[in-house]
C-alpha cells in the first residue's frame, strides 16, 4: 500500500502522549491507513484482527475523509477529523492525511 515501504510504527511516534502518527500515501484510502496503523501499532496482523467494520463503516470513513479533504481547500476543511476506537485504540483520521493511533482513554 502506499509509496512507503516503512511501517506506520517507523513514523512519527511521539514518547509523551504514546500516539503514533502515520500520513497516508495519495493512492492509500483512510481506511486502509486505519488497518495499517493499528496492525503496526498492535504487533498483529491485520487478518487478525477484528473487522472494521465494526467500529465504523469504512465506505463512509473514506467518504467523508476524502470529500472533506477535497472540499474547497479551505483551512478548516484540512483540519476536519474523525474519531473511533478501533482494536482498543482511539484512531483519529484527519483530512490533512494524517492516521494517529492511541491507546483508548478510559471512560
């Protein structure tokens, strides 16, 4: 997937927060980012884990992402975001390309 071929764990990871943050490729779908990420980030292979779908509808995640980050190009439509809990992560995707992955706040 992508033009990378370094995992999403080699991205950005930031130590005080414990997120990583991984920017998808231009022909890579939001939610193709989250399965990556979230694998990478867990030690676990995506076949292995729970589908996506259900935490969240993945056509409408890549929908409203990639409509959002078309729109206009308006400043506030690159800072637009999504939040779920995904494999016991919070995943946020933002329309800017970046996929952050942290552990799930307690409720």
């Amino acid at each position: 997937m992508g033009r990378h071929d370094d995992s999403p764990a080699d991205e950005l990871r930031n130590s005080r927060s414990n997120a990583t943050t991984y920017t998808r490729d231009p022909d890579e779908s939001p939610s193709e980012s989250v399965v990556r990420t979230v694998a990478a980030v867990t030690g676990t292979e995506p076949t292995r884990m729970d589908p996506l779908y259900e935490s969240i509808d993945p056509d409408a995640l890549d929908t409203v992402v990639e409509s959002t980050a078309t729109a206009a190009g308006t400043q506030s439509n690159t800072r637009s975001s999504v939040r779920f809990r995904y494999q016991g992560r919070t995943v946020t995707i933002h329309a800017d390309g970046r996929t952050v992955v942290s552990p799930a706040a307690a409720d």
